[in-house]
C-alpha cells in the first residue's frame, strides 16, 4: 500500500527484471504492444481507485463510529505493518511461483478478491454493526459510539490494507516482466499513470455528496446520507477493480514457471522470509540511499494524506463528526472539500506524468 516497495529474490535470476519474465528455462515471455501494455497495467487504476477513498474518507468516517480521534493513527498502522512484511514475501514467493497463470497474476486475483470482500465489509460495518446488536436508534438522531459497527470497520480496514499490498508488489513486478522492448521506464510510466487516474476518479468519487440521491436504497435506519455516500462510492470501486483486474489477466500474458527450475534455483540459498533479509544485504550500491529518501518522503507525505480531510472538516469548517446536526453537516462538507483538493492534486500528477511519458519513450536509460 504505503510502503511500495518489492524485494525480490528472482528464481531465474531475473528478480521480476524488466527484460524477459523467463519461465527458467530461457523461454522469453511474448512481446507486447504498447497498448497491450497499458492494459496489462489496469489493475493499478483498480486498486488506486479504492486507496483514494480509503485515505480520503476513512479517518473521518470510523470517528462516526466511536473511535476516538487521537486513535485512528494506531488503526493506520496497518498500512506500514503490511508494506514491510507483506510485499516483500509475496514479491519473493510471486518470483518463485509455478502456476499456470505465470509468476504475478495468481497474486493479483487473489488480493484483487480479497479486496473486493473488504470494501464491502467497510462500507456496510453500520449494517453489520446495527445486526450484530447496535442501537436501534435512528443514525440522523444518535450520534454516539456503535462499537459492533468500528469492530467490523476495522476488521475490513486491516484486511484491505493487507489485500493492498498482495496486489501491489506482483502488479509493479509483472509491469517490468512485460515491458520488453519498451523497458522498464515506459512500465513504469504507464503504471503512474494508472495510478493518478485511479487517484483522480477516487477523490472524485469522494468529494461527491450526490452518491445517496443516485442510490436511495442504500440509506437505512444505521446508515444515513454520508454513510450511503460512502457505501456507493466503495460499490463502485469493487465494480472498477473488477473490471480492472479482468482487463489485466486477459492482456497480461506470462509464460509459466518451471518447477524444476525454481527448485534448482532454491538450493543453497535462503528461502521463505529470510530470502527478503538475504536481499536486504545483497543491495546494489545506491540503493540504500534510495530506500532512505523514498522513507523520508514517506515520512512527510503520509501524515498529509491520512488527516487532510479530517483537517478540513475540523479546523477549516469547525465541524465534529460526533456534534449537533450542523455541526456534523460542516463536518461532512469539509471532508469533501478536502477530498476536492486531492483530486486537484492527483489532476496535476497525472498531468506532470503525461508530460513526461515521451521521454521515457526516447530514453530508456532513464
């Protein structure tokens, strides 16, 4: 998720390098268009569109719930958990992987369910929490804590942020195994560009206040107008992600692993876990400086991105998400404000990306 970056410690050497997505036998995989490439590289528009919502949205909503707001940064920590441990390992297992799909897309299917399965958790845990024994009250009335509710929310909230980055490390791998004659630069450029398209229809989605007037049948007695805001733009993302994840398996064409193989490849070495501290040591030089700056960046945009809309409705609109009416209205107003500003955000990435895609193209040194 947050933390994107894969170790892999390659079974045919390769390490999910741009070049080939060799089966191990020295098969190369298929060359592929550009426009094959772009679409092999969808799911990232996919799994985007989704972490757009979950950082624009998110913090303010689970405080609806009845988490205090000085805990909503422990409920974030999941996000770096996940990205030290579970990328790295499903990177180094992805790179060992002998299904018949190929090395990255087992993955990709895999977190792109579970993603889907977690997203409707979160964006119905009032539902869940109002079956499991909440109150019964009316949410425009009853403003205080619905703990069955944040239970189910916070469940579905580590899952996805887990299901994130199963996703994420075989995505950015399998975008180099296929880049070819392309090279990993342009890859790597059309995979930004995903991602600030999913990024711009995410903060949209999140800024909009009209997703209950569009689908009324998602308001209930536990969930009122933000709460059905939520729930909506959350469907659409499991509609987007879907498709996404198709586009990617059709397009994306590996050539599978052979087992004998990677089991030659196994021998002498480290395996499971300790592969990922083994590739820790064995870094190139420069990389270390790389890894430093890219967690100091980190550093000082992830606190930015996790409060930016809280801050909105708080500070800017003097609003409290647990308040009177207008208070809570203010609130909610703010969120979407601040969710208008990421889009526009995201609209300038996106730009900066297209303007530079050309040079990736002429200078694949990059």
């Amino acid at each position: 998720m947050a933390v994107e970056m894969e170790l892999t410690y390659g079974s045919d050497g390769g390490g999910g390098g741009g070049g080939g997505g060799g089966d191990g036998k020295g098969k190369a995989a298929p060359q592929i268009s550009l426009v094959g490439l772009f679409l092999a590289c969808m799911v990232a528009g996919g799994v985007q569109y989704g972490w757009a919502l979950q950082l624009s949205l998110l913090t303010p909503y689970v405080q609806t719930l009845g988490i205090p707001h000085a805990l909503t940064s422990v409920m974030w920590l999941c996000g770096p958990i996940a990205g030290l441990i579970v990328q790295p390992c499903v990177g180094l297992y992805s790179d060992k992987c002998t299904s018949s799909l190929g090395r990255r897309r087992p993955f990709i299917l895999t977190g792109c369910i579970i993603i889907c399965i977690s997203v409707v958790v979160i964006g119905f845990s009032s539902d869940i929490g109002y079956a499991l024994g909440d109150t019964t009250e009316d949410c425009k009335v009853y403003t205080g804590p619905r703990y069955h509710a944040a239970a189910a929310f916070i469940l579905g909230f580590w899952l996805l942020d887990f299901s994130n980055n199963t996703v994420q490390g075989p995505a950015r791998a399998l975008m180099a195994d296929l880049s070819g004659r392309h090279g990993p630069s342009a890859a790597n450029a059309i995979f930004c560009s995903w991602m600030a398209l999913g990024n711009i229809l995410g903060y949209s989605s999140g800024s909009t206040n009209d997703w209950h007037k569009w689908f009324p049948f998602l308001m209930t007695r536990a969930c009122c107008e933000a709460c059905a805001n939520l729930k909506a733009a959350f469907l659409v993302a499991v509609v987007f992600l879907g498709l996404s994840t198709a586009v990617t398996m059709v397009f994306a064409r590996e050539v599978a692993l052979d087992a004998a193989a990677a089991k030659r490849s196994e021998e002498g070495g480290a395996s499971g876990p300790l592969a990922v501290f083994k590739g820790m040591k064995n870094l190139p030089v420069g990389m270390p400086s790389v890894l430093v700056v890219t967690g100091l960046t980190w550093l000082s945009w992830f606190p930015f991105i996790l409060f930016d809309t809280d801050w909105m409705g708080r500070e800017i609109y003097h609003g409290r998400p647990d308040g009177n009416p207008a208070e809570v209205a203010a609130f909610q107003e703010g969120v979407r404000q601040g969710a208008f500003g990421l889009l526009l955000n995201s609209v300038r990435t996106h730009h900066h990306l297209l303007y530079l895609f050309p040079f990736t193209i002429k200078n694949r040194s990059i």
